[in-house]
C-alpha cells in the first residue's frame, strides 16, 4: 500500500495497482488483523476517528467500518483508491476515502485530520512500503495524529530478507521506534493466523497515554513479549 508521494514513485505506485503486481494483496483483511479485531477482548472499541494508511484496496479499512468504526482510508494513489471504491463502495456509512499524502501535514489539515484527530490508527503495509528512512516520521506522524488515549493497532513483515518493497522490520527496533514515539506497548507479539509465506508477521497495539510521563517512565522500562 502507498502512502507518501513524490512524483514519479507515485505513478509507479499507480502503474503497480494498474498491473496487479502489488505481491501483498490478499484480497481480504489479513487475518491476524481480522481474527483480532472481531474476537480478541484486548480489541479497540469503535468510537472517534479511525485512519488507515497506504490503505490500499481496502480491506481493512471496509472491515472497520464494518464493524462500527469511523473510518478514513488514505492513499495517495489514484488507482488504488478506484479499486477500493470499486470493491467497497464509493459512499459507504462510516467511511471515506482520501487520497493524500501522509507526510504531508497541509493535506492532511485541509482532509481535517490534524493533531489530535483520531482514536486510531490501523497500520497495514504501509509500514514496509515506506522507505526505511521515513520509519521515525511515520512514528511522529501517528503520535501527532492520535488524542491522548489514542491507539495505533500494526501488523509487521518482520522479514529479514535483503531490499524492497516490501521492506522488512526487526521487533526489538519496532518496539523502540513506538517509545521513541511516546506511545506506550499494549500487545507486542507474533502474530497468530497469518498465511503460510508469512509466518514472520507481528502483531502490536499501543496507546497514546493520557498523562504523557507514563511514556517516559516505559523508555526505561521495555516490555518486549517474545
């Protein structure tokens, strides 16, 4: 899923969803993202604004709004958010698709998704198909975006296979990029159902805290599930 514009990456975002030749897609929520979300107890409750990055086809974000959430998916390619409104509907209750550029805090204000914005944040791909480098502000951009009490729910390719996109992740950083950015770790697991060519997946949620010196406190105090 594409999430950050820049000229000619973007038309070749576009020209991937234009060829079907986006490896990722599964034609379906993936499902440790959907087995959680309609049964685990630790779920999120509906309730305030949900975004959903790179959102893709999507989805997640259909199955969100599906189960009663306010959803906002966002891309900022052109095709692949006409394959979504094809395949989910272009005025469906509860959710709206965005085209726009994540990194770009101007679109997002005009699109009235400025801090403090949301209750959640659903990552899906979009995590892997930034570069590398873009990781920190992803982070910083989620924490802006959230209120306090405000979660981030991520499903992780950690794959250590060399390029991308996808690119792959390592848990034991992800875990420090998410304090770095002041969100404290609710669940931080191997993620449970994942399809057989993606068994390295992880599962996280986190919450922006009410009382910002809870975050501090966890920068000393790691809790990584292994």
């Amino acid at each position: 899923m594409s999430c950050h514009r820049s000229g000619d990456h973007s038309r070749r975002w576009d020209q991937r969803y234009r060829e079907g030749s986006d490896g990722w897609e599964l034609g379906q929520p993936a499902p440790p993202l959907a087995e959680f979300l309609r049964h685990d107890p630790r779920r999120p409750e509906p309730g305030g604004a949900v975004l959903v990055p790179g959102c893709g086809r999507g989805h997640e974000a259909a199955l969100l709004a599906e189960l009663g959430f306010s959803v906002v998916g966002l891309d900022f390619s052109g095709e692949a958010l006409r394959e979504a409104r094809r395949l989910h509907g272009p005025d469906r209750p509860g959710l709206r698709w965005l085209q726009a550029d994540l990194f770009d805090p101007a679109a997002l204000e005009a699109a009235r998704l400025g801090p403090g914005s949301l209750r959640g944040v659903l990552e899906h791909t979009c995590f892997c198909a930034i570069d590398p480098q873009l990781r920190e502000a992803y982070g910083a951009t989620a924490a802006r975006l959230l209120q306090p009490g405000g979660w981030l729910l991520g499903l992780f390719w950690c794959h250590s296979r060399p390029g991308g996109p996808p690119w792959g992740s390592d848990p034991h950083e992800l875990a420090h990029l998410w304090r770095q950015a002041a969100l404290v770790e609710v669940i931080w697991e191997p993620a449970s159902g994942s399809i057989a060519k993606r068994s390295d997946e992880w599962l996280g949620l986190w919450r922006k805290p009410i009382n910002p010196e809870r975050s501090r406190d966890q920068e000393d105090s790691p809790c990584l599930i292994t």
